[in-house]
C-alpha cells in the first residue's frame, strides 16, 4: 500500500507503480468518487480506444414464428 500527502492545492502525486499498473499517463482523464470517507480515482476510457470492441459480438437474434 502507497501513501501520498496532498498538497497545498489539493493536488496528489500517485505513485508509478500504480500509474503502470492502471496504465495512467499524461493527460489521462479519471473520475472522482466519493463513498463516505473513501475517495476512488477511476481512468475514464477514450471513445477512441472503445472503437470496435464490439466487432466480434454475436448479433443474431432468434425470432419467434409470427403470429399471423
């Protein structure tokens, strides 16, 4: 577990081994979550990098026999 102190701006320097591990760089937008006392920093995917995660996705549905 890593520990940080936060700044006189409020700002926090999270430590490299995280960084790698969450693959945070630069620029890297996070959301903030607050629960209680507990705060979550969570990277927030660009809609670039989701682009085609779908691709291989079954998209065949089976339809019921029509009525009439």
């Amino acid at each position: 577990m890593s520990k940080v102190v936060i700044s006189p701006k409020f700002q926090v320097v999270i430590p490299k081994e995280i960084r790698e591990k969450t693959g945070i760089k630069v620029g890297t937008y996070l959301e903030v979550i607050s629960y209680g006392n507990r705060i979550e920093l969570i990277p927030i995917e660009p809609i670039k990098k989701l682009k085609g995660f779908l691709n291989d996705m079954d998209t065949k549905i089976e339809r019921e026999k029509d009525r009439i």
